[in-house]
C-alpha cells in the first residue's frame, strides 16, 4: 500500500482531540473525513486538522468517501450500530473505550466484524503507555525473576465535589457503572498485558461523592491463570504525588522473585533487586507528549503499520480479544454485587 491510509473519523468529544491530534502527525495517513451528530464540532475539527469533508450521519460518511480505517470516537451506546455499518462495507475500524454498553452488545459488534473479516480494534490505549512497555520489556527479560504480584493505586484525584468532572467529561457523573467500566478496565487490560490471564476475582466498590451516579472507589483482587496475584486499589478522590495526575493515574508495583519494579507519577521506573535496598532508575525512552505517554499515537500507529504490511503480527486489543475484559468487568460488578469471588470460565479467562 504506497499511497496513505485513508482515515475518516467519527465524534468529536473532549478526549478525540488527541486521536486528531496523533492522526495529523502520521506522514503515511490522509484525514478524509470527519462526521459529528453536530455539524458545527464536526466543522471545527475538520478545520483544525485541514480535514476536507464533513458530515452529520455516519452512514453517508462511509459511502460517499469510502475509507480505509473508521475511527469511531464516540459513546458507548453508538458502537454496535456504527460498528455493523462499517462491517458491512468492509471498511477497517477502531473503537473508543468504554466498547459498547453492555457485554452482549460487544459481542454482536465482533460477530458483525468477524462475519465480513473486517479489523476491529478497540483504543484501549493504556498498554501502549510507554512505561508499561517497558514493563512487559523488563519481564519477558526475566529481570523481575518469576513474577509474583502486580499492583496499582489509581489516584487521579479529580472526583471530589459537586463540580466532579464537569469541566471535563461532564457525563461521567452520570454514568451509572463508573469507576470499573470507565476507568479501571484500563488496569484490567494492563494486567492482563503485563500478568497473563484473570481466572478469578473479589471486588468491593462504593461511591464517595455524592454528586455522582455511579462507583468512585474500589477495590479488586484479581487471581491470575499461572498463579500470580494482583491488586487495584481505586480512588478518583484522592490524588498521588506527580507533576501531571494524570500522566500515570498513580503508582504502581511489579514484584518478582528476583526484583521489585516501580512507577511513580511521573512516569519514572524504579527496579530494586531481591535483598538490597537501594532503587536503580530505569532508563527508557517517552515522550511527555499528547496523552498518557503519547500512547494515543502509539496504538494509532500500531494499528496502521499492521493494515499496511509494514509491521508484521497481529493486532493488539482486537475486539474479539478484548471481550476478555469485558467478561471481568462483568465479574467485578458480580462479585461486588454477591460478596463473593466469581470464578471466570475457563473460555473467558
């Protein structure tokens, strides 16, 4: 494919302005079109990003430009229908997080993409973050030793108050299943990346603000396949120490049997060998771009090497695949639900 990738996208809420912006600065992709269920965002985008066609209706979008890739920047409650149109027309796609509303409407949305072999992937972006890159790097090193337990304290710390979120993403107060399908199945995925897979779960969550709809807090433990442990430790109203709270979203600790990894706020690794007390930085290449790392571009390019051929492999978070942490996410709400732990099935695991 020596020509560009033909990109168009559709929505054009708070968090698409770091997909447009990753887009503009791919040599190899062509900004098509862009489609807003409100023409004047749809235009303001279009002209940020030299983009040279608009349109309000999704459907009209993919027959009049016939696109490579559709990114789908849009709520939850759209994916399934938006997801069938493309499907249908056999036009590649990504899909923003949260994927659908519900289990069962996301696995309709890969029946309908497998059922024309079109690429779905989800922008589960938190994976590409360069840190837990390196992380993954670090363990398949085997500088960690045999890996015991993963845990992270999310801690962004812009829940507290009537005015949550508002001048932001001012749905989140509303959204009934807040802190684990929002937030924390960004750390389901990421420990699914760095630990393998979840076999089983045990989840207590509450709400702390009481200007929001659904959960702010929680806890999980998660009990991995091979063996190893995990922990999230969730808290939207309390913040960690970082110059960006929102670069890492808090801390994090890998434990092995040889060393112990580190993230701090700031995107810094720290590994501390078995029996010794001092920490050694991690030196390792990011850019403190865009964001969360520039993973947004990271994931963007990933996808778009592999639809060109010049990246070999399979895609990373295809929809199919992501249906595994959509099934813990609905065992987390289960256990939260019954007191109890849920044992996954051995197919969704």
């Amino acid at each position: 494919m020596a020509q560009k990738l033909r990109v168009a996208t559709v929505g054009a809420g708070y968090f698409s302005r770091f997909q447009y912006e990753a887009w503009s600065r791919m040599p190899d992709v062509a900004l098509v079109a862009a489609c807003n269920r409100t023409a004047d965002k749809a235009e303001e985008v279009a002209k940020a990003y030299d983009i040279p066609e608009v349109f309000t209706e999704f459907d009209r979008m993919l027959e009049a430009v016939a696109p490579d890739l559709v990114d789908i920047i849009t709520p939850p409650v759209t994916h399934l229908e938006y997801v069938r149109q493309a499907a249908a027309r056999r036009i590649a796609m990504i899909c923003q997080k949260p994927f659908c509303s519900t289990l069962d409407e996301a696995q309709q949305a890969v029946a309908a993409a497998a059922e024309t072999d079109t690429p779905l992937i989800v922008h589960e972006n938190f994976r590409f973050q360069p840190w837990h890159t390196q992380a993954k790097r670090l363990l398949k090193e085997g500088a960690l030793g045999t890996p015991y337990q993963i845990s992270f304290r999310l801690r962004p710390g812009d829940g507290q108050g009537p005015r949550a979120y508002l001048d932001r993403q001012p749905y989140f107060q509303k959204m009934e299943r807040f802190l684990v399908h929002e937030t924390a199945i960004h750390l389901v995925d990421t420990f699914r990346y760095l630990m393998g897979e979840v076999a089983a779960v045990t989840a207590r969550l509450a709400r702390l603000n009481p200007a929001i709809a659904g959960e702010d807090a929680g806890i999980i433990l998660f009990d991995f396949a091979n063996g190893a442990r995990g922990l999230f430790d969730g808290n939207r109203l309390s913040d960690h120490a970082a110059q960006n709270r929102r670069l890492t979203m808090g801390e994090m600790l890998l434990e092995g049997a040889e060393a112990t990894l580190r993230l701090d706020g700031d995107g810094r690794l720290f590994l501390r060998r078995h029996g010794v007390n001092e920490e050694d930085a991690v030196p390792y290449h990011w850019q403190d771009r865009g964001f969360g790392g520039d993973c947004v571009y990271l994931l963007q390019r990933h996808v778009v090497d592999r639809l060109r051929g010049t990246e070999p492999g399979a895609f990373m978070n295809s929809g199919a695949d992501y249906l595994a942490n959509l099934r813990i996410e609905q065992a987390v709400y289960e256990s939260d639900r019954s007191g109890r732990r849920v044992v996954l099935e051995p197919e969704a695991a």
